[in-house]
C-alpha cells in the first residue's frame, strides 16, 4: 500500500500545481486591466480547470489516507 500512498500524493500535488496555476492566471487577468464583461470571460474560461484541480487534489488525498488506513 505504501505506492497507493505515493501516487496519491503525486495526484495531490498534481492538483495543488493546477490551483497555483490557476491562481496565477485570474491575477494575471486582474492585473491587465480588463472590462467587466472580458474578465467575467477569463474566469469562465479557467473555472473548469480549477474544479478539475480541486478534484484531483480530493481523489490524490483519499488515496493517501486509504494508503495509510490500508497500510
């Protein structure tokens, strides 16, 4: 079980390097100035992706607690 517990936090990390990301680019769209309506665009454009890293970051967590509940 102690490669569950590994792959689990890659898969955490993986989804915590997606949040970052998304941070990264909703400041960046903030810091250029943007109308309502196009901001309103970039951070449709970006919530899929930040559900998905929450989501990856979830499952890479369970599977770390599963890895260590198993192990």
């Amino acid at each position: 079980m102690e490669g569950l517990i590994w792959i689990g936090a890659l898969v955490s990390v993986t989804g915590l390097a997606g949040l970052i990301w998304c941070i990264f680019k909703i400041a960046a769209a903030k810091r250029a100035g943007l109308s309502d309506e196009a901001l309103r665009a970039a951070v449709q454009k970006v919530v899929p992706v930040n559900l998905g890293a929450l989501f990856l970051s979830v499952i890479g967590l369970m599977m770390v607690v599963v890895g260590v509940f198993l192990d």
